[in-house]
C-alpha cells in the first residue's frame, strides 16, 4: 500500500495549488495525471517513494499538505484501503471546512468504481466528472475550480471555536487520537437525515463496545464542528453505569432530567426549589427562543429503553441534533447507526507512542504486535502508553511478553467482565488494564476504590476527601484527606485510569470501575467506604440549597445517589453479598445499616421527591434493613409503599413492579405466613408467565419462590410437583450447567428429606453439591448449602436415628469453612454450629447415660438448609424473639453436649476441646447477661490453648479458635466502648 505524494522534498513554506492523493498501486495513472495538471501551469505534489506499511505519516507529507491549496483524490478500489490516503483525504476535508465552511477543496476523480461506493459524501457534493471521462477532460476541470480558489492553504484553516458547553465544560483527552472518518461520517449522517418520516429532530447513534471512545468521540465532533452548532453543546452522560439500567428506562430519564435541571440551573432558568417538568420546560423554551442549532449528546444510553422513553430524551426541540452513544442500536430503529470499532492502525500506533518512542527495529514491530494483541481497543492503549513508559515494564516487548501467561486472576476477571471486552482480545485487555491498577500505591488504589462505587460521570476530589474522611478510622485532619486524595487522583491520571475535565473534576470509566470493583479483595475496606459514601451522600442531598456551592455539591451528588441506591437495595436484600458471593458485612451490626438507608431515603425524598424512582429503590432497601433488625412490621409496610410506588410509576406488571411484590412475600416469609407469602409469590408467577412466558428464567425464579413457601408451609406434596417441574423447565431453558438447576436440585433434596426419603435425598444434594463445586469452588455459601444438606441426609437413618459415618467431622469442616466465609454471627454459620453439637451429641449420647426410662437421651432433629428465594437471604443479626429462640435452643444444645462430654469420660481431646468451642461460640452469641461475653472469652482462651498444645499453631482447627477467640474479644472491646448497646 502507498500513498499521496512528493516529488522531491518539500521546502518549508513551499505552495503548492494541488496535493495528489493516491493509492501506490495507481502510481502510472497518478504520473500521468499530474503531467496533465502540471501541463496546464499547476503545481502539483506527489510522493514518489510510497510509505510501508506501520510507517509513521513522514514530515515531508504533512508539510505539503499544509502547503497545498487544493486536494484530488484518485480514487480507485485501491484508495479507501489505503490507511494513509483516507488520512490525507479526511484532513484535507477538515482543513477545507475550517478555511470556508466548505469542503470544495477536496475533488475527487472516480476510476474503476461506481459513485455510490465513495466513502466520503462530501467528495460527490460537487458534480464529479464520469468515470469514463478523458484524464485530459479532468484535468481541465481540476484547472478551471483551481484557478476559482483563493490562494489560502489547508495550513491556513484556524482551529475551530471553542463551543459553550452545558453542563460543565469538556476540555479532550490527552489520549484521543485519529476518529476523522467517524467524525465524517457523524456529519453526513447529521446532514443526510432532514427527518423527513420522523417527527424527532435528527438522531444519530454510535454503537461500540466498553472503553472504544465513544464518549470521545462524540465530544471531538462537538469540538471540531462547533461552528455547526452555535447554540451550544448539552451533555447528559453516567446514563448505563449499572448493571440492570438495561432494564431500568425509568432510571434513566431521571438521570437526564437531573442533568437538565443541572443545565437550567447554570443558565439561571429556573430556581432553586423548581421541579424537572419546569427545568425541562424552561430550557427547551429558551433553545427555541435563541433559534440557533445546538447539539444534545445522551452518552453511554443502556439497551432496553424503550420508544415511548427514548423520545422524551432527545433534544428537545426542532433545533437540535440528538448524538448518542450506546452499545446497542436505538430502539425501534430510530436515528442512523455507526459502528465505532477499532482504532485505525496508525493512530492505534501514535497512541501506544504517545508517551515512549520505539527504536527502530524490534521495538517498532513490538509495539506494531501490543495493538494487534490489544485488539486496537483504545482505552487498553492509553494504559499500555503510560505502562511501556515505566522502566519495570520493559518497553513495549515487555508488556506484550506479560500476556504470553495470563495469571489466573487475569483469567477469571476477563471472564466476569464478559461481553464487555472483545471476544478476541478481551484477555490482553483485562491484564493491561490489571496490570495498571497494580501498579497504584495504597493511595491511588483507595482513590480509584473510592471512585469505582460512584457513577462512571464527573466527581470533585472534595467528594472522594468527605467519603474518604467519613470512613476514617484514626482522626486524621480533613486536609490530609484532600492532599491524600490530590496524589492519588493524579496516580490513576498518569495510568489514564482517570479522565480529568479541566476544571478540578474527574472521572473513571465504566470498565475501568468493574475492573477496579473485580481486582479489589479487601472486602472489610470496601464496605466500609460504602457505607461512609452512603452517609456522605444522604448528608448533601439533605443540605442547605441557597448558594452556588450549595447546589453543585447537590447536583454532584444526584447521578451517584441513584448508582449507590440501586447496589444498596440490592447488597442488603442479600446480607451485604459482593460479587464472589461472599458475606463481607463490616461489624455485622443491622442497625448502622439500618440509620445510613434512613439518612439516605429522607435525603432523597427531600431532593428528588417520594415518588421518584431512585426514592423508592433506597425505600425498598430501607424496608430490608428494618426486617434485619428484625422490625418485620415496619419492613412489610415499606416494602408494601415501595410495591404501590413502582406499580403506580411503572405499572403493576413492569419487572421492577415485580420484584417488589416478590419483597413482600419475603417478608411474609420472615413473619411465618407462607399462606400468603404462598398467594404473593403464586401472583408473581402468573404476571411473569402472562408478561415473558412460563419458560422465562424470571417465570422460573417466581415458581421456585412459590415452591419454597409450599415447603415451608409443611405442603411438601405440592412442593415436590412444582420442584420437580421446576427442575425439568431449567433444565431445558438454562441447561444442567446454571446455578439455578443446581438451586433446584438442592430443593428437590429438601422435599425428599421432608416427605421422609433420606437416601433419596442425600442423593439429590450430592448432584448439588457436586455442580456448585464445579460453579462456584469449595468454599463458596451454596456450596458448603449443599455439602452440608448432604451430610444431614446422611447422618440418618429411615427411623430418624444416629446413623454410622463420619459426618461429624464433615460438620467441622463446613462449620470452619463457614467461620472464615461468612463470619461467626452469620445465620448459616449458627445453623452448622447447631448441627455440629447435633451430630456430637448423638455420638456421645449412645454410650453414654440414659434418661429416665433407659432410652437415649431425645436428640434434636437436624433439617436441610432451605433453598430461599432469589435475591432473599435469611437476613443478618436478627434481634427478635424468633432468633433469640433459636440462640437458646443453640446454647441450651451446646451446655448439653458439653455435659455429655464430660460425663462420658470422653479421651478424644480434640473432640472435647471442640466441644468447648462450640459452648464458647454459642455464649457469645446470647449475649442476655451481663459479663456472658467475658465468659465465652474465657472458655475460648482455654480452647485455643488446649488445641495449640495438641495440634499445634498452624493446624486448621487452632486457626479456626483463634478467629473465633479474636472475635469474641472484639465483641467485649466494643461492649467497653459503648456501654448499653448489645
């Protein structure tokens, strides 16, 4: 391949009234045009030595373009594949544009193809010569424009205006390279849509993938076109920052709609108390009155919005031009489509350079190797460029050695990031951009900690330094937390891991935050963060609104209290679950939850109103959190306000509508109604199946909650009809590989235990136990579910007697487990505590004393853990009397077993140390008298101990009583430090 061209080196400052662009491959036809043109007393360029492919576009060319008044293209089949030709042809458009407003610079003679094939419209809006047209013919046509033009250069053309951005400004990025086909190619679309067939103003969509440039992009064609657009630039952006915004349409017009009032509000339209009706009406009354064109960018629009809400999304008015970034075309086929892919190899080449120039040599085809391995993917570019450029990288050859043998972790997180990184690539992207968080200090690593809870829009560093100080621990000066917060932005800046805005306020991409939340593992930290951002955020919605100040940190806060809102219903509806399933709440305490989601929902009934859709998800959470405490009155109240809510704003069939009701049903569970709980979750069923069909996976969520209140209700024939149809519906809809058949092979186990079939049943929980191992690991909530589950089917026999086997030490193994996953005052730990002093009990009490009658002493019958609905937990540290009972019944099964040890005359020592492990742990959890505590501490002191001198420090079992005695003293050190609290 080749390019447009010189003959001869161009002098500085050289003019020239024709810059001949041309594929290599045309290079006869080229030489004879420009002896036609040259005949007719023009100048012409035209490179003779052609350019390699990788070259970089040489000094020489860049400056005869400059120089040139005019640009022809020859544009054959050949041309458009020429890397370096549409390099030449887009600038010289551009630079035409810029000089005059017009693109008649640029010409093009048509060979060997049909008009319509031309890349560019702008080359075909003068009347171009025929195909077959005598080269003699074209060349003076070329001569009479030539001879018409003034005797300006593309070098001439200034920069464009800077346009007025709304709501803040958009300065660029220092990694924003190349894009002038899709800037072209925006433009036409923009120019070729007039509406006609459409009652909305022009729209147009680009469509790409995670990290490809797409917001970029759409604010480079606001800056380089802005004299299109002299009424101004309006972005409205953070609009797909969760998960389920796919299916949440409601959500995202209110994001818009605080973006609007955010743009009235700087505009002075509206003040300080007005509603989103009245900021949207006041702006689009004065875009109309201004009768200027204006561009109105929706940046990182979710998929699924519907017709009806994307038309209340769009400029506002006939005057504006709607550019929309998304990953999946508009709905309804609204708006022109353009695929945003892969950055151009020449640019993908500057870019990896940006910061380290390659040697010739091997470093250059190193570098040209790093962007095909990087898929050209320009956001895992703009890290490789800052990483190349450390000296423990090793230049260019060094990073792309590092993915010959992606670790593990690099492995697993590519997987879970999904489809959001290309198939092809997705793993050298994932370990670059890995790779660049590892290499944050402690600093920047919280920063970016602190950013990844947020929503992917613009945030002040005094927001990260009032989170970061509302989560500190030992005191430290709020200065220190903004200095702290200063370098640790300015870390991620430089690994462009952060973007800056040019006005003090950053932000972090999408896929840089779920990469951050993926690779971060210190589970205690970050929820506490998140709980200090909870505070934060609540406290700003709820301050004083009069002032500038006042109302930005507001403003501010609104797009990352509706992102926090949505996690937050979501990680207490499931006891505070992260992302690898593990529980990771902080102190364990409802309550702290339960006065943060209070702080935050009268914040946000105070800012954005009762009704609004970010109001009643943190409503939901907040009903969550009163069933933890175990205030199941309250919980069912607000879950019932929270349910009519969303069936008034969405509608009673909407899935979030849905969900809600599933809520209620729940906490019917929590009450002990399964008859009604029975009804909610059977209504569920019924609009799910009516809505998506009855092989939906959400239809098969819904039965399997109904299933769930059958067997609790003590329905255990019902129950095992709809499992079994349940199980063959999800084993033809998800496969026999999904966690939910593992789900229903789990529930078919615990009908078959209750309908009396043990064998039957630790049959079905070994096929669970099994497949959530392969899913999940071995030590993973669900899975330690169904070991469990399969050791008390196990440890029966058909009259419900001690049975022969080794299930108590299998039970010490799940209840170690638990201890390190879940946490001591877990409800599924307190469960495999109850079993463990079961299964030791009847192996102590068959020899040991009888009661009064000469039978063994009435042992308590194990059950299988119950397979509780989707998104449900058995909740946290309950504090009612139903889980008091059940803490009674734990320790009053402890004291026995203990008895029983000792009766006995028991010479397993490990077993009896156990034993008074056991005790220790289910005293701490009573907690009903004062000194009970110091008690437990005492006997787990000696347990740990006695285990040392047996098994020694570093066995398991030692390990498993120091954290239990560590605990346990925690629970004394914050009983001295809050007296009356327990």
């Amino acid at each position: 391949m080749g390019s447009a061209g010189a003959e001869g080196p161009a002098r500085s400052g050289h003019r020239y009234d024709v810059f001949l662009s041309y594929a290599w491959e045309d290079i006869d036809l080229a030489v004879r045009f420009q002896e036609l043109l040259e005949a007719r007393g023009l100048s012409v360029f035209r490179d003779v030595t052609g350019m390699r492919d990788y070259d970089d576009i040489p000094t020489v060319i860049r400056a005869a373009l400059d120089g040139s008044r005019t640009l022809v293209a020859l544009y054959t089949p050949s041309f458009p594949e020429s890397q370096y030709c549409r390099w030449e042809m887009y600038t010289a458009l551009t630079r035409s544009y810029h000089l005059s407003g017009q693109t008649r610079r640029v010409m093009a003679v048509v060979r060997g193809m049909r008009f319509s094939q031309v890349l560019s419209s702008r080359l075909k809006c003068l009347r171009l010569p025929a195909v077959t047209a005598a080269l003699a013919d074209v060349s003076d046509s070329v001569h009479r424009l030539v001879d018409g033009m003034d005797h300006r250069t593309f070098g001439d053309a200034p920069e464009p205006p800077v346009p007025s951005w709304y709501p803040e400004p958009a300065v660029g990025s220092r990694h924003f390279r190349g894009r002038l086909q899709e800037l072209w190619q925006i433009r036409d679309a923009f120019d070729g849509d007039d509406g006609a067939g459409s009652d909305l103003p022009p729209v147009v969509f680009l469509v790409g993938g995670g990290g490809i440039g797409k917001t970029m992009l759409a604010e480079q064609y606001g800056r380089l076109f802005a004299e299109d657009h002299p009424g101004g630039v309006f972005v409205l952006g953070g609009l797909g920052s969760h998960p389920d915004s796919s299916r949440d349409p409601l959500r995202v017009a209110a994001l818009v709609g605080d973006r609007i009032m955010a743009i009235a509000r700087r505009l002075e339209l509206v003040g300080p108390d007005a509603p989103a009706a009245a900021a949207r009406a006041a702006l689009s009354t004065r875009l109309a009155a201004t009768g200027m064109p204006y561009l109105w960018i929706l940046d990182d629009l979710p998929a699924g919005v519907d017709t009806a809400v994307f038309r209340t999304l769009v400029a506002p008015t006939a005057l504006g031009r709607t550019l929309v970034t998304s990953r999946a075309p508009g709905p309804g086929g609204q708006g022109l489509c353009i695929d945003v892919g892969e950055l151009g190899e020449l640019d993908s080449l500057t870019l990896l350079s940006s910061r380290l120039s390659p040697s010739p040599g091997a470093e250059r085809q190193a570098r040209r190797r790093l962007a095909q391995a990087l898929g050209r993917h320009p956001l895992a570019m703009a890290v490789a460029a800052e990483l190349v450029a450390l000296p423990e990288t090793g230049g260019f050859a060094g990073l792309l050695a590092s993915f010959e043998e992606p670790s593990p972790d690099v492995l697993e997180t590519a997987e879970r990031l999904g489809v959001q990184l290309p198939t092809a690539h997705g793993v050298s992207i994932c370990a670059t951009l890995l790779r660049g968080i590892d290499r944050l200090t402690p600093e920047g690593l919280t920063v970016m900690r602190l950013a990844s809870l947020l929503a992917p829009t613009l945030f002040s560093p005094d927001l990260l330094a009032d989170i970061l100080g509302e989560s500190d621990r030992e005191g430290r000066d709020r200065q220190e937390f903004r200095e702290s917060v200063r370098r640790g932005l300015a870390e991620a800046e430089r690994l462009a891991l952060a973007r800056p805005d040019g006005t003090g306020s950053l932000s972090v991409h999408a896929l840089v935050s779920r990469t951050v939340r993926l690779a971060d593992h210190d589970d205690t930290a970050r929820e506490r963060v998140r709980r200090a951002a909870v505070r934060v955020l609540g406290e700003r919605l709820q301050g004083p609104a009069a002032g500038a100040a006042a109302r930005f940190r507001t403003f501010e806060a609104l797009p990352h209290v509706r992102t926090v809102a949505v996690a937050l219903a979501e990680r207490d509806d499931q006891h505070l679950l992260n992302e690898a399933g593990r529980v990771r709440s902080e102190s364990g305490d409802p309550v702290t939850g339960l006065g943060l989601l209070r702080l935050l929902h009268d914040g946000c009934v105070a800012a954005l109103g009762p009704s609004d859709i970010t109001t009643l998800r943190v409503l939901a959470g907040l009903a969550v959190a009163h069933g933890m405490c175990g205030d199941h009155d309250t919980a069912v109240r607000l879950k019932h306000q929270a349910y009519e809510g969303l069936a008034a704003l969405l509608g009673p069939h909407h899935p979030d509508t849905l969900t809600a009701l599933n809520n209620v049903g729940v906490t019917q569970l929590d009450r002990g109604e399964y008859r009604t709980a029975w009804r909610v979750f059977g209504q569920v069923y019924r609009a799910r199946s009516r809505r998506n069909s009855a092989l939906h996976p959400d239809t098969l969520l819904a039965l399997a909650n109904a299933s769930v209140a059958a067997s609790l209700e003590g329905r255990h024939a019902l129950a095992l009809r709809l499992r079994t149809s349940l199980l063959a519906r999800t084993a033809r809809v998800l496969g026999t590989r999904h966690p939910q058949y593992a789900d229903a092979l789990n529930g078919m186990g615990t009908t078959a235990y209750a309908l009396g079939h043990r064998a039957e049943a630790a049959d079905w929980f070994d096929r669970a136990y099994r497949l959530r191992r392969d899913l999940y690991g071995e030590q993973h909530g669900d899975t330690l579910d169904a070991l469990e589950n399969r050791l008390v089917a196990a440890s029966a026999d058909h009259d419900g007697t001690a049975g022969p086997g080794l299930e108590e030490e299998g039970f010490r193994e799940v209840y170690r487990w638990r201890l390190d996953l879940q946490g001591p005052s877990h409800p599924a730990t307190v469960t495999t505590l109850r079993h463990c002093l079961v299964a030791c009990r009847r192996g102590t009490a068959a020899d040991g004393p009888a009661g009064d009658e000469g039978l063994p002493l009435p042992t308590p019958r194990m059950e299988p853990v119950q397979k509780l609905p989707h998104g449900v937990a058995s909740g946290g540290v309950r504090l009612e009397a139903d889980d008091m009972d059940r803490r009674i019944e734990v320790f009053e099964l402890a004291c026995s077993a203990q008895e029983l040890m000792v009766d006995s005359g028991e010479d397993d020592e490990v077993r009896a140390l156990m034993t008074q492990l056991w005790l220790a742990h289910a005293t701490a959890l009573m907690d009903q008298m004062d000194g009970q505590r110091d008690v437990a501490l005492a006997v787990a002191e000696d347990t740990e101990a006695g285990l040392a001198r047996e098994l020694g420090r570093d066995h398991p079992l030692t390990r498993t009583a120091t954290f239990l005695y560590r605990w346990i003293e925690e629970l004394v050190d914050a009983a001295v430090e809050r007296p009356g609290e327990g």
